[in-house]
C-alpha cells in the first residue's frame, strides 16, 4: 500500500497516474459500516481491473469547523492504526489530506475537480451520509450535479446491526460504559489501542503484580475506567492479561489517569516497547481499598477472572480483522 499525505493544494505530480476507485470517508475506527464502503469499492476495482484508493484526513474536520482544540477529540483509530487496517483490506492508495482551514474551504465543485477528478478516480464509493461541504449543497444526493458524468458514484446505504445504524458515535459511546462486546461487534474486531511501556512507580511489583505502564496518546479514545481481559501485543507475540484504567486511587488522591497491563505467565522486562492492547471484556469498576491486603485479594480474583474469561470465550479474537479480508 502506497500512503500519499496531502496538503492543500498539492502537486500534480504528488498523484499516481493510475485509474482508481475511490472511497471517501473520514474512517474512524474502520468499523463494520466503513469496511461495507470500501469492500464495496474493493470489489468494483478487481472488476474493472483499477488500483483501490482511499481518501481520508489527518484529523476530525470538526476541529476545524468549530475551532476546537485537538484534544477534543478522541479517535477509535490514529492515524498509523488506520494505515494498518486499511493495508489489511487491500487498499493500493491511501490518500491522508490534511484537513485545514484552506482545505475547509474548497467549494463543492473545487473539491470535485481537485479530490475526485485530480486523483483519476473512475468511480467514487461513498456512505449515505458523507458530505463535501455544507450537507445543503454538498451531500452524495448532490454528487451528480458536480460529477457532470465523468465517473460513476455508488452510494452505500446505512448499516445496520441490531436495527441501529453502525457509526463511530455509537461505538463510543459502548466504550463510555465498558461494553466491550458491543464495541467489538460494531467494529467487526476486537478494540486496540497502541502505546509505548513507560517506567511507572513500580507498586505492582511490590504487590507481586508487576504491572506494564502503557503511554498512550491522549487523543486515542479508552474504554471507561475499570479492569479489563485483554490481550497485548508485545514484540510481535501476543499474550493473555488483565488491564486497569484507572488512578490508583486506594494510594492516594488525585493521581493522574493510567493505563496498566500485568501480562499473565510473563515475566521480561520490556520498557520501551511499542505495544497494543486489546480490550476483550469489562471485569469491574476502579475500587478504593481499605486496605493492601484487600487490594492484593482481589487482583488474585482478577486474574482468575480474567483466564476463566478466555477459557470459555468464543467471539471475535485479535486475528479476526486479517481473516476477514
């Protein structure tokens, strides 16, 4: 897969000369209703023999249009998990454009001409609800009008699970209670969330639960706070462990947000890292203890609950995104 990062306005000669066929989707979290548009412009190329491309942005346009800071925003996907998902679907050409004022801007028809036509698509795939510009003048209803017939428009219609539409929206809000099950479902594979191990204050080795302190980037999206089955990719090895989102607040007051990992049957040290977690299930909420043997009792009662969770769990697994497409 070749990454074009965009800036507007670019070179001509920033473009691959190939034909394609072109989705169009801000794509956060690349989930089940995202995959349904692009595997649908996937299918359309093989058949007419083009290179699949993507259009995305660097960063949610509502950070533009309402003038917020970036921090507002929490992403499903960053942008290098985007990239790596969308290389596992197949796509040939995955166009980042920074989404700037400048490019804010660009009236429908300059987006036609510089977004569509400039980037030699043939044909362009497209959800229901995306938009060009101000949905009055520039929704996929009005996409004909600009496209003059110069190349063919495929309009997916809404996805549905559970009789609700798929969307980023619902997905975090999932998140927002711990629902793992119906986040992972929407999304079609399990939620991950990269980061890099980081020295913490070292209590859970002190407790004899040597904890990986994971730094993520805080404008990736976390579950709600609480103790977590997951799974964490370390060094190109996946391995089984419990995970908390929380301020350990039975030490005291006030401490920072953290999210740490003690991987069960490991025992490596592995700062610096880069890992991924993957949140499989909800075990509970963050607790304050009386007390460190009380604390120590129940993290023994997480791991156990955390190995039956993957004794007998049979839904979606880490690998699934891959073997799907």
């Amino acid at each position: 897969m070749e990454i074009i990062k965009l800036h507007h306005p670019y070179e001509e000669d920033e473009i691959p000369k190939d034909n394609v066929v072109l989705a169009l989707g801000f794509f956060d979290g690349v989930h089940r209703g995202h995959q349904e548009v692009i595997g649908r412009a996937k299918k359309i190329a093989e058949k007419n023999q083009l290179k699949l491309a993507v259009m995305t942005f660097n960063q949610h346009p509502s950070i533009v249009f309402k003038k917020l800071n970036p921090d507002y925003h929490k992403y499903l996907s960053t942008v290098s998990r985007k990239e790596e998902l969308m290389e596992k679907i197949g796509v040939d050409f995955l166009y980042e454009v920074d989404f700037t004022s400048a490019f804010a801007g660009l009236a429908p028809q300059e987006f036609v001409e510089q977004y569509i036509i400039g980037l030699h698509a043939q044909t362009v795939v497209a959800g229901f609800d995306y938009s060009f510009g101000k949905k009055e003048v520039a929704s996929m209803e009005h996409l004909p009008l600009y496209a003059k017939d110069r190349f063919e428009i495929v309009v997916v219609e809404k996805q549905l699970l559970k009789e609700d539409k798929i969307s980023s929206t619902r997905i975090r809000l999932a998140l927002e209670i711990g629902d793992m099950d119906a986040a992972n479902n929407l999304l079609g594979y399990v939620y991950a969330t990269p980061g890099r191990v980081v020295h913490g204050d070292a209590r859970g080795r002190l407790l004899g639960f040597p904890t990986a302190n994971i730094e993520v980037e805080n404008f990736v999206k976390l579950p709600r706070i609480g103790v977590y089955a997951v799974e964490i990719l370390v060094g190109g090895q996946v391995y089984k462990g419990m995970a908390s989102i929380g301020h350990n607040v039975t030490f005291e007051p006030n401490r920072p947000l953290t999210v740490e990992v003690y991987i069960l049957d490991f025992n490596e040290d592995i700062y610096g890292e880069e890992v991924t977690v993957f949140w499989y299930d909800y075990l509970r909420n963050e607790e304050k203890f009386d007390s460190i043997d009380a604390l120590i009792a129940q993290l023994k009662q997480d791991e156990l609950d955390t190995a039956r969770f993957f004794e007998h769990y049979k839904g979606l697994t880490h690998k699934n995104f891959l073997s799907e497409h």
